[in-house]
C-alpha cells in the first residue's frame, strides 16, 4: 500500500485511486481513508486521494504534541508534494474540513475549491463534549455485533432509519476486533493532544473560512447536529453568497455523504471546479 515519509520522518499511509479532478479527502479526527467510503462510488469522475493523518488508521503513530491542525495541514501539502500535483480540491470531514480552512488561509494557491461537511468556523461546545465522551477510550464491548447494536440504540434518535449493518461498516473504519475485545485502531494519546489544546483560547475560525473564497466552496450539515449549527452556516453564506449549502435531514455528525442532498451539493461544487 503506498505511503510517504514527512518532513519530520513519520510514515503516512495514502490511497490514491481514479483519474480527473484531483480530490484530497481529509477525514475527521480520529478516522481515516474508509471515511469516504460511502461517498465513493459517487465520485468517479475524480481523482480521489485519501490521507491517514498521522496518529491514525495505517500510519505511524507520532509524538502527540504534533497532532496538531497545522502539522496536519502541512502533512497534507506533503502528501500533494509526493503525488506531483500543484493543486488539488479539497473534501474535508469535520477535522478534516478544519484543515482545509487552514490551507485556504495559509497555501491558498494550491487549493481548487473547499467542500465541509458538517464543520465550520464555529464548533458548538455541546459537540466537543460528546467527542470527548469517547476520544482515546476503547470501547467496551465483545466484538462488532455488539457495539453496532448499541450504536443504532445510541444513534436512533439522531439519525432515525440507519440499518444496523451500515452501523457495523462505520465502526469497522475505526476499530478492531481483538481477543480482549473491540479496541480503537489510533494511537490513543490524541485525547492528550487535543485536552491539551482545548486548554488554550478557541482561535477565531473566521478568517481562515473567508480565505476560501473566491474558489467553489460547499458546506454539508445534518440538520441535528451538535457541531454545526444552522445559524453558522446561515453567517457562512453570507459571507460568501456563492457558497453551495445543503441540510441533510435525519442526520447528526457527521452525514455519511451519500445522501441524496449531500451528493447533490457535491455534484454542483464538482461542476464549479471543472
């Protein structure tokens, strides 16, 4: 499986699969390149290349003080380094969506266009809090049928109508089965890195969001989520009138991206970059 070596010597796994529109997909914070896996067979007119940040799915674990948004950002300008390519689009999910703000803002030239889904320059308390819930802990549960049971039990509410089986692929994407039980497949120490960012002030996102433009740029929300607000994105499109919004109903954080509103966003923001 290819894979590149950083600046400051770690291993990053990478897949890299079609041809066209050269699409960088960013995941979010503790998953990898299956995050897009819903979306994929959607998109086969790009290019579609996928990182596993450093810390995460195949790549080397790190020191913790490096799982940082701009070390991942630079992570991400490496990787494009490797492929040869000058510029690519970016599909951000959550975390991922955060990174891509920080390139708009800091390498601007080698982005084609910005699509979030579920993340913006606010990120509601309430969300970080769940995060938090389960950052860095394994599980506590037998093997796979048993945690997707109790994730559709847990997620019903939220994202009413998922059938248990696409429950069972998503936590596939971010743990394993083991003898002693299901274990999360990222380094844990991230919990560490991230308690000890949420120690300093919350930076102001906004001018890394109104750096974005002029490019295409597409936001995806679920319309229950406790990330992304509706009035966040309201004050996302007015300050950027071309902005390409979709709500996704019956969904939290994050959307899986293959709702048919989600594709429908992707599709017209896709159209704007070719």
């Amino acid at each position: 499986m290819p894979d590149f070596t950083t600046s400051d010597g770690i291993r990053l796994h990478y897949e890299d699969e079609g041809s066209g529109l050269p699409l960088l997909c960013l995941s979010g914070l503790t998953r990898n390149a299956r995050d897009f896996d819903f979306v994929a067979p959607h998109l086969g007119a790009a290019r579609l290349i996928r990182l596993d940040y450093r810390g995460r799915g195949q790549s080397d674990w790190a020191d913790p003080d490096t799982y940082t948004v701009p070390r991942e950002a630079r992570d991400a300008l490496e990787l494009l380094d490797h492929l040869g390519l000058d510029k690519a689009a970016v599909l951000g999910t959550s975390r991922g969506g955060i990174i891509a703000m920080m390139l708009a803002a800091t390498a601007h030239g080698r982005l084609l266009g910005v699509a979030m889904n579920d993340i913006g320059p606010v990120v509601d308390p309430a969300g970080l809090d769940t995060i938090m819930g389960y950052l860095g802990r394994d599980p506590g549960f037998d093997d796979f049928k048993q945690m997707a049971q109790a994730r559709k039990r847990a997620m019903d509410a939220t994202f009413p109508g998922v059938p248990l089986d696409r429950w069972r692929q998503e936590i596939t994407h971010t743990h394993v089965e083991t003898d002693q039980g299901v274990r999360i497949n990222y380094d844990p120490k991230l919990r560490d890195a991230v308690e000890q960012q949420g120690a300093k002030p919350a930076p102001d996102l906004w001018p890394l969001f109104d750096a974005i433009a002029p490019l295409p740029a597409a936001i995806i929300r679920g319309e229950n989520s406790d990330i992304l607000s509706a009035a966040t994105v309201k004050e996302m499109s007015r300050r950027n009138p071309d902005l390409i919004a979709a709500h996704v109903p019956d969904r939290a954080h994050i959307p899986f991206l293959d709702e048919k509103e989600a594709l429908a966003a992707l599709q017209a923001w896709i159209d704007k970059l070719q």
